[in-house]
C-alpha cells in the first residue's frame, strides 16, 4: 500500500498542507470569477469542487483514481450538484484548448513530471486565465537524501524548491507567475477536521482494519516530524497571456 492507496480507502477530502481551512481562505484572498469554468485537478473526493458548485461556478473535477472519483459522485449527488467528473491524467488533460478560466491544484502536481502538467495547465486555460496550485516544497537547506526518502513515501515525481518551482514556470509560457503565499510546513489535519468536518466523507468499511493503513499512516507521521523543519508549502499563481 501506498500514500495515495491510504488517502483512496479513508476518503480524505483535504489532505493537502493547511487542509480545508486554507483552501476557504484562498477563496476569500483571491476570489474566482463570476460565471468562471473551473478545473480542478486531482480532485480526490470532490470536495473543493462541490463546495465551488454549490456557489454557482461551473466546475469540472479530474482525477487519476476511479476509486476518487466514485466517491466524488457520491458527493455531489448527495449535495445535488452537477459537476462534470472525469478520469484523467494532468500530464496528458482529455479537454480541448482554451476550456477553462481558472485551475485549481491542491498537493497534486507533486505527484507527476512538473514540467509536462504545467505544459497541460497552460493548454487548457483560456488567455488571461489563472493557475491556483498549493504544493509541499523543499526548503533550501533540506539535503537530498530527505528529499528522495519524502518522494518514495508520497510518490512525488520530484520535489522542487520554491526556486525550482519558479524555474519551471519560467520555461513555460505563462505570462506572469508568483509565489503568492508560502509558509513553514506545520500540519494540523487533526484539527483541522475538527474546526471544518467533512460530512460527506466515504471511508471503505474495511479500511480501519487493515494494518498496512496503519503503517502508512505511521510513517507518514514520522516522517513529517523527522523533516518538518526541511519542509513548506506554496501557493503558486500563473496567468496565461
């Protein structure tokens, strides 16, 4: 079993650094457009997507894992929302050019060859569109072993500092980009369940018993202590000219 394996059977919904919390608080620092398309990628159990649908945006949801996406639909049909779900790579988006206004990423482009998704992100969006993507990154100092130990366990195609990051929006052709916010890595996904529960989480019933989970999820948690002073995360910002 793996990260991504123990994040499917749990059903976890916002997983990524600074959980759902962080995720309200971009869209009230940067709000979306009225009437805007939105991709979001990665999408997991949809919950980011569903919260956007509810507000009245038109939303697409893409995800590599059917298992996700099974879920997602569950959600969405329980909330009542029409959301589009789609089963795809963000190395090889199954969208026309020019789809849609903004995309959204939470810890997702991590997980593949940055360059090629950023590529893909670019294709898909309208001129003028915005790339929102909130990603783990290596702080200088972290040395290259940690780094490859981190990517093993998460799966992480590579993980880039905030300088290989903007290194890699450099040779795209986004007009503009920026790192609009970073912060040391301090993960409270505990509490953050607590202050914002997700109530249409769809945990598979047999997860808890299964102790390759709890290994997971115990070197998971080593792991971030044992390199937690090595780690942030970033929220990047591109627009396509």
């Amino acid at each position: 079993m793996r990260y991504l394996d123990m994040l499917t059977r749990l059903g976890i919904g916002s997983a990524h650094p600074g959980g759902f919390a962080a995720t309200l608080t971009q869209f009230e620092r940067y709000p979306l457009p009225a009437g805007g398309r939105i991709l979001e990628v990665g999408c997991g159990t949809g919950r980011t997507a569903c919260y956007l649908a509810r507000l009245g945006y038109r939303v697409t949801g893409l995800d590599l894992r059917s298992e996700m996406l099974g879920k997602a639909a569950k959600r969405s049909a329980a909330e009542q929302l029409d959301i589009e779900w789609v089963e795809g790579s963000i190395t090889a988006l199954p969208f026309a050019a020019d789809s849609f206004d903004v995309i959204l990423a939470e810890s997702v482009t991590n997980f593949a060859p940055i360059p090629d998704a950023l590529g893909e992100y670019y294709r898909v969006l309208r001129a003028g569109g915005k790339l929102y993507d909130r990603e783990v990154i290596a702080l200088p100092h972290m040395p290259e072993p940690s780094r490859q130990d981190l990517s093993e366990f998460f799966g992480f195609d590579r993980l880039y500092t905030e300088d290989g990051w903007l290194e890699a929006l450099a040779a795209t052709r986004f007009a503009r980009y920026e790192i609009l916010e970073r912060s040391l890595f301090d993960e409270h996904l505990g509490e953050d369940q607590i202050k914002h529960p997700d109530l249409q989480q769809i945990t598979d019933g047999s997860a808890f018993l299964d102790p390759a989970l709890w290994e997971i999820s115990l070197r998971h948690d080593e792991l971030i202590q044992q390199h937690q002073t090595e780690l942030g995360y970033a929220l990047i910002c591109a627009v396509k000219g």
